[in-house]
C-alpha cells in the first residue's frame, strides 16, 4: 500500500514537472524553430519578389547555347575547331608574333531576333593559350593576346584544308588550355532580366525593395544578411535561387555571371555596356570539358552602339574563377 502511494505521488510530481517546465520548454523551442523557418521563408519570398519585378523591368532578349562536343564545319558556331578565314587572310597573331587560337566562331545567321547584333557573316573571337588565356589584367580591352574578328560575308570556296596549312597556334603549355575538344552550338532564344552578378543589380534591386517594403529599408542588397538569420541561412537561400538569379551558363547576350566581380564597376569601363559572349566552364569529360581556373568564366562586353555599327575593335574581355 505504501509503495503505491509512493508510485502516485511520483507519478503526479512528474506530470507537474512536465507541464510546469517541459511542455512550455517545447513549446518556446518549438516557436523558435518556426518562427525562425517563417522569417527564412518571408526572405526568401521577399527576394523573389522583388527579382521578379525587376527581371521584367530589365528584360533582354539572349540566346542560351548548348555545346556538343563532336567534329565542326568550317563555318558553324561552335567552340575549338577550325576557324573560317578568307583567302589572303592571315590567323590573328600577337606583337610577339604568336598564333592566336579560335575560342569560339558565331555564323550571325543564327542570330535571328537578337537586335543590333550581326545578322551575316562570322563572329570569331581568339586568345592566346598563355598561362592566363591571352587576358592582360591591366588592360582587358587591347587587342594583343585576343582578338575578335568579324567577316561580314563567307566565301563558299575556302577549303578548310587549306586554312589548316598555315593554322599553327601557339601553347604555352596543354595544361593551360580551357578545352581541348570542339562543340557544335545550339542555340535558343529566350528573355532574360538582369542577373545579380552585374554591376548594376544592387541599385535596382534595392530601389524596388525599398519601394515595395517601405517599412523595411536597405541600402545594399546584403544588408537582407542581418543579425538574425546569420550569413549560414542567407547563403543557403542564395543557393536555393541562385539558378534564378545569377546568369551563369553560355550565352549570347543578355546579363552576364562572374565567379568574382564585374569589372565594369570600375575605371569607366561601364561603357561596355552589352554582354556579346559568354562562355562558363563545363566540367563534363564525357560530353565535353572546359575550365577557366577553377570553375570560372569568360565574357566579351562592347558598347552597344560600337556593336550597331559593326565596330569590334574595342572588346572588354574577361575571365574569372573561384
């Protein structure tokens, strides 16, 4: 009888000690987690919100490229392979007199739809297969160790085995090379807003915020990295939508993506003002592979009214990676 009445008193001392101090400790733990989960959620819609409204806003036509490594005709777009040069010609070459090697050939017929840009001939950009892929960091629109060369027509008659006769590019070293293989392109127009990687994002994106959440202001779109989310949580937002937002992948046009940071933000180099080519690293080696460093990216930019006029003697190249 005793230990009976012991095993009841027990029993309610435990059930007082549960509602007293763990059901609500659940419960405040509980509020935490939720509160926590919905305040993330509200960001994250927050986000995509504002990204939606400035991606119509900022809206441009660009074709997205899909690269097949398999063998190329003389004058398809593609990466690698042969580039078409009409009789007389000579393959770009830099002051030391080094071959430069065919990055990529765009047959402009392909281009329908994309305004301002050529629509015949062939657009060919070339680098030297130096150490930093024919890139001059302090000075990224001369003409030296790349090259882009327009032909505003194509002579059916040039036979690829001739051009093959004098076409000898110089590499440094194999390991240099972004990509040893040749693609075909296949290419898809579509409509693009502007991606969060290009300089001029952080102004529109925090005036459309301010004026869509006036009770909530910012001044650069990382201050939405607040004290209470931490940086963890607001990275792993950014990669839920970095598909959405940040522009990588190869393409003609449209907003660029940059592994570092758009170089047109600074010394007046704004005046490139349209994206030409894009080529991001593929690291595939069964279907095809091409690596700028680790994990990088390439760009060519030109003023949008040189690229009306057909003027491409001054390109902004760049390429940075992680």
């Amino acid at each position: 009888m005793e230990y009976k009445l012991i095993y009841i008193v027990l029993f309610k001392f435990l059930v007082y000690i549960k509602i007293k101090y763990i059901l609500p400790l659940y419960e405040k733990i509980g509020y935490i987690i939720i509160n926590r989960w919905r305040k993330r959620m509200n960001k994250k819609e927050a986000i995509l919100k504002v990204y939606n409204c400035i991606k119509k806003e900022t809206a441009k036509k660009a074709i997205s490229i899909e690269l097949k490594k398999q063998k190329t005709q003389l004058v398809d777009s593609k990466v690698g392979g042969t580039p078409y040069l009409p009789v007389g010609a000579e393959i770009p070459v830099d002051d030391d007199g080094r071959q430069l090697t065919l990055l990529a050939q765009i047959n402009c017929e392909e281009l329908v739809g994309m305004e301002d840009y050529p629509q015949k001939g062939l657009l060919q950009f070339f680098i030297l297969m130096d150490d930093c892929y024919g890139l001059d960091f302090d000075n990224q629109n001369k003409q030296n160790t790349f090259r882009v060369v327009y032909h505003d027509s194509i002579d059916d008659n040039v036979k690829e085995e001739d051009i093959l006769k004098i076409y000898n590019p110089y590499i440094e070293d194999e390991d240099y090379m972004p990509f040893e293989d040749e693609f075909k392109m296949v290419f898809t127009t579509y409509e693009e807003g502007i991606t969060s990687e290009d300089f001029n994002f952080d102004e529109i994106f925090v005036k459309k915020y301010n004026k869509l959440f006036p009770n909530n202001q910012i001044q650069a779109f990382w201050d939405l990295d607040d004290d209470n989310e931490g940086e963890e949580s607001f990275d792993d937002i950014l990669e839920e939508i970095n598909d959405e937002i940040s522009g990588c992948g190869n393409k003609i046009g449209g907003y660029p993506y940059f592994a570092q940071s758009d170089p047109r933000e600074y010394d007046g180099l704004d005046v490139y003002d349209t994206l030409l080519l894009q080529i991001d690293s593929m690291d595939d080696y069964e279907n095809g592979y091409i690596m700028w460093g680790d994990c990088g990216v390439c760009n060519f930019f030109i003023n949008k009214d040189k690229l009306k006029n057909l003027d491409f003697s001054d390109v902004l190249y760049n390429w940075d990676c992680y």
